[in-house]
C-alpha cells in the first residue's frame, strides 16, 4: 500500500485546489517571473499563511532589505510583526558574494535554531550571477577550465554547478522550500535548476490590450495532477488570487 502524501496549504487564495490541496511536503518548488510578476509577494504570503498555522518560516533575502519586505506584507494587512515576536517567521538579509558553505551554513543553522517549516530563498539569481566567486570547483578543475574552455563557457559551467550543489542541499533540508529566480532571456541558464527542483511555477505579465494582466502556469508538480492551463493572478489588497474559473488555454 503506498504512502498519503502529505501536503501543505500555500495560502495563495485558489492555488490548493488546482495542486490537490498543496506543495507536497519538504518538496523544493523553483518560482520563476520578471519584476512585477508578483514572486516576493507570492512568496511572502505563503510563508505569513505557514506562521498562523504554526509552522515556523524563514525569508532569506540576497538583495532586498528586511524592512522593505515587512512593507510589502504590511500593504496587505499581514501582522508580520506579530508573527515575528511570536517566532513563527524570521526575515534575514544576506550578502549574494558570501561563501557558498557560508550562505549554506547559515541557512541550516537558522533552520534548525528555529526549527523551521518553510524557507524561501529570494533570489537564486544575484547568486548564480557571483558563482564564479564561490570557490566551488578544486584547483585542477580550475586550471583545466582555464586553458580549455572560452570564458562564456567556464562561467556557465560555474553557474550550473554552483546551481546544482545549492539546490541539492535546499533539498536535503527537512523543509518546504521555495527558491526565487529571476526569468531570463535564454531558457538554458534555467535547465539544470527546472531539472532538479520538485516543481516550477511561472508568473508572467500577459498584453490584453491596453491592460497589463499577470498570470500563473504550473509548469512542473512532482506527485501532483496539474492542468496545461495558464491562470490568472490578481493582486488583491488582501494578496494573490490565483483565478480558478477565468483561464486561458494554451
């Protein structure tokens, strides 16, 4: 007999019934989007949804400020302060040029001093952008890399490794994770992470004319029937409202 899949409730208003309830537990789902797609605000939302169910939750930051991301939840009523006193949600801003063991030292440690729930991870890019620095790759493989290859491509090399260790331990973490990245001009820089990740979500702005709409596509569910549908994603002054009956075939 094969084991219940446990689940947990994004809290973004109509998203559990198109994904059976909820992102499967300790499952890493890729959040891919241009800015003013809505990804902080998605983001931010399911993590306050997690602290008033009792599960603890982290935001870490490698580019925006603690202060401005308690704004954003403060524009949609969010008690984001309570929940903080209460040590159900922390916010920790972190250098995108640290080490990787350090970043991936702080995380773990962060995690389990508050035995955290569900992390996010804003954003991969400002990362993968300063790979190179990371030191991941042994004094050999460097010196190869060197003579052999052009400088696009060992950077390029960097990146996937760079993305193929980090996300490989977000996994091994014993949390639901939700790791933010930025939508690119070419589609490769995105493979090696779409690979590994349990699931992708994308957010675009959609031209209807005159008027700039935002939708959702659930790209990839690991454990989970979605539909080849694009949504619609309102923001709302209570947050994000995937839209359920109002969607678009591709």
């Amino acid at each position: 007999m094969s084991k219940k899949i446990k689940r947990i409730k994004t809290g973004i208003f109509g998203l559990d019934d198109l994904i059976e309830g909820g992102f499967v537990e300790n499952s890493c789902i890729l959040i891919v989007g241009a800015p003013g797609t809505g990804k902080s605000i998605f983001a931010l939302q399911w993590l306050f949804h997690g602290a008033k169910n009792k599960e603890p939750g982290i935001y870490f930051s490698f580019g925006e400020s603690v202060e401005s991301i308690k704004q954003t939840g403060y524009i949609f009523g969010w008690k984001i302060d309570e929940v903080i006193k209460k040590k159900l949600l922390k916010i920790i801003k972190l250098e995108p040029t640290i080490t990787l063991e350090r970043v991936e030292y702080i995380i773990k440690e962060e995690v389990k001093k508050m035995k955290a729930k569900r992390i996010v991870i804003d954003s991969l890019s400002p990362l993968k952008a300063n790979a190179i620095l990371f030191g991941i790759l042994k004094p050999s493989e460097l010196e190869t890399i060197a003579t052999t290859m052009p400088f696009i491509q060992s950077e390029k090399l960097f990146i996937r490794r760079f993305t193929y260790e980090f996300v490989s331990f977000l996994k091994d973490l014993d949390v639901t994770s939700l790791l933010i990245s930025e939508e690119e001009s070419t589609r490769d820089t995105h493979m090696i992470e779409e690979f590994i990740v349990d699931g992708v979500i994308e957010l675009h702005h959609l031209g209807m004319g005159e008027a700039l709409k935002r939708s959702l596509f659930i790209k990839k569910l690991r454990h989970t029937k979605i539909e080849d549908e694009v949504y619609s994603l309102l923001i709302t002054s209570k947050g994000i409202k995937i839209g359920k009956v109002e969607k678009i075939s591709l």
